[in-house]
C-alpha cells in the first residue's frame, strides 16, 4: 500500500513534529469542544452509551435521545435488568436496533460476570460481548487514559487530509495505516481529548464538503491544504453496484378497534427491527393466495409504493392491507401463512401511535401511505 509513516512521526514533510501538531489540536479543543451532554463529567457507562448511539445516527438526533435513555436507565445495572419493549421505545429513532441489543447483551454480561465492575482497559473491553475496537477505544482513552487512537470516518478523513494521503484508505489495511498514524500521533498525557479532538475536528471543521481550512489549527500542518488537493483527498470510497430489491409490506388492520399490527421480524431487510413484515416479491404470490384464503381477512393492494434506500439495495415496493371483518385474535399457531416466513407473533398498536413504535424510515414511508388510504376510507364509510 505505500503508506508513509515516516511522513507522520519525523514530520520530514513541512518540518512539524507530531507533538506539536497534537499540541493545537488540544488547545483547539479546550476552547472549541461541543458541549455535549456525555462531556460535563467523565461517566464510563454515559460514554459507552453515547458512542454506541453515535454510531451512525447524527448528533442532532443522539443528543436528546441520550438524556432520556440515561435517564429511564440511569446505571448498567438498570440496562442490565431492561426488557426488550423498553429497550426499543428508547432507542425508537436511532435505527439499527441491533446496537441496543448489543449494549443490552453487554451490560448483562458486565453484571453477570464482572459483579457490575466496568472493565479498565481496551483488550478488557474487547471481551465484552458487542464491544468493537471503536468502541473500546474511546471508552478506554477518555475514562482510562489509555494511549489507543480512536479511528472513525472523521479521523480518516482527516488524518489523510493532514498527510496527503492518495491511497485507498477505506479499505480494511488502509484503515488499519491510519490506525498506526494516529497511534503515531496520540499524546502520553489527555489521549482522550486528543481523540475527541480530532474527530471534533473532522466533525465540525475537516468536514467532508467545504471544509473551513482558514479556521483549521493545523493548516500549518497539513499537506493537502500545501498542495491545493484538499477536495481529492481522501480519495472516495469505491461505490457498490446499486442492487434493486422488490418488496412488499404487510399491513394488518383491525377496523373495529383501529389497530395495526407490528412485529419484530427476524430475517431479511431490517431485521432486528420492529415494522411491518417485508415479504420478498418473489413469495409474495403464495402469500397472497393464503390470506385471501381466510375468511375474516380481506385484502388490498394500494395502488401507492413505496421506495426507501439502504447502503447500496434501492428498494421498492407495494403495500398489502389485510383488514379484518371481524374481531377474532389471529391465532399466531394456527394460521398456516405463519409457515410462509413470517414473524411468529405481532403487536396489536392502536393506529395513532403506532410511528412512535417503528424503527425505520422504511415502515414510516409504508405507514404513512397506508394511513393516508385508510383516512380516505373512514372519509368515504
Ligand atoms: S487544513 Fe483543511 S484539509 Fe487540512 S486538516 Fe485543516 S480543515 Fe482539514
């Protein structure tokens, strides 16, 4: 791959050191750090749930969600003891639920097995079930003072910025080059801060498009800015073919008490996740065949779809109401089109506040073209 690390460590390129480049970047953080709730007073257990909450989501959307989590599960213990249907109404909004559960299996194993003591170190943190070396990282530089770089996409982003870096650095060995620069760069004393800063950095000044150069404490430093190739640099991350995935959403609907039905699906997009069942195109005939087939369901195709994006599948899809014409439970054991993959149980939610208990955009896209339907609907009885 070519990385140079000397260029990191000797600075040979502008004449810099690494300590001082390290320097600004911590004096820049004392005056510049967002004050985010989870910052006012070092917390083991508010770290880790932030980070968690972090991953992926923005802070716009982390930051109120973190104040009510922490403050319905104020301890690990609390996390520990929590059930699932509390679980996801905390986490409702943040996506990938698979996260909570991780956090959730974690905390139980800190519980169970280390007596509720937080492990102090980062390979202490590895061993936690759900713990990745993100994670432990920062939990392990900002609570313990660990000398290990935290490397997220800000920290790529800048470090190959700073270093004028052309190579593939989104790649498992590029990344694991620009985990060596930071662990190159990381400072005996505030480790911590320093990787808080320098993914504040590229969070809020390194930023992906238009990045503020002029208000930069180390443009001094950094090599992209010199050679006038800050845009190009990193280079992009190679883009997936695009795959198109037809599906369609089942929407139960109970007339007499305007309720919906939601599950936890267990397989297939957005597993882990509570919506509507998502049924392959493919087997959505049989499905189809068998619902029409019971007597106290009718069903209804919407003339409206759906369409949603994830990673690289650009999904699309029609929207199946089954409506129930009378008020008998379906009897999860017995109706056969349970054999046909779909969840075992659902979750009968009164259709005003279903939303709140979705976790995707996709089921808010199919939920707000069904319920459109159904006001038009009641409009017209
Ligand atoms: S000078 Fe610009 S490109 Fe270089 S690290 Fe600062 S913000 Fe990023």
């Amino acid at each position: 791959m070519g990385f140079d690390i000397a260029r990191i460590y000797l600075g040979v390129n502008k004449g810099w050191t690494v300590n001082q480049c390290a320097k600004k970047l911590l004096e820049w953080y004392d005056r510049h750090c967002r004050p985010l709730p989870w910052r006012q007073k070092i917390n083991i257990y508010h770290t880790w749930v932030c980070e968690v909450m972090s991953q992926q989501t923005t802070l716009a959307v982390v930051v109120p969600k973190f104040s009510e989590f922490v403050k319905h599960l104020p301890t690990i213990h609390d996390l520990a003891a929590c059930d699932e249907q509390t679980l996801r109404q905390l986490w409702s909004g943040l996506g990938y639920y698979a996260r909570a559960r991780n956090l959730n299996k974690g905390a139980k194993f800190i519980v169970e097995q280390l007596k509720g003591r937080f492990p102090k170190s980062y390979h202490e943190w590895l061993k936690i079930p759900g713990c990745g070396p993100y994670t432990a990282s920062v939990i392990a530089s900002v609570c313990f003072n660990e000398k290990v770089a935290c490397v997220d996409g800000n920290v790529v982003r800048v470090v190959s910025r700073l270093l004028a870096l052309s190579e593939d650095v989104w790649s498992s060995s590029g990344k694991a080059a620009i985990q060596t620069h930071v662990d190159q760069m990381i400072p005996e004393e505030r480790p911590g801060d320093f990787n808080q800063a320098i993914m504040e950095l590229g969070a809020t000044v390194c930023r992906k498009s238009k990045p503020l150069c002029l208000l930069c404490p180390i443009q001094q430093e950094c090599l992209a800015f010199a050679d006038n190739c800050v845009e190009i640099c990193p280079p992009k991350k190679p883009r997936r073919d695009t795959v198109d995935v037809e599906l369609f959403a089942l929407v139960f609907w109970r007339k007499a008490t305007d309720t919906v039905a939601i599950a936890y699906r267990t397989k297939g997009f957005l597993s882990n996740t509570v919506g509507f069942p998502l049924i392959p195109a493919t087997e959505a005939s049989e499905i189809k065949r068998v619902i029409q087939s019971l007597e106290h369901l009718q069903l209804l195709e919407l003339s409206s779809r759906f369409s949603h994006s994830i990673t690289h599948h650009r999904i699309s899809g029609n929207i199946l109401v089954a409506q129930e014409l009378e008020n008998p439970s379906i009897n999860t054991e017995s109706v056969p089109w349970l054999k046909l993959g779909l969840p075992k149980s659902f979750d009968w939610v009164p259709r005003t506040v279903v939303v709140s208990k979705l976790s995707s955009a996709l089921d808010n896209k199919v939920f707000k073209l069904f319920e459109n339907y159904i006001l038009g609907y009641i409009k017209s009885a």
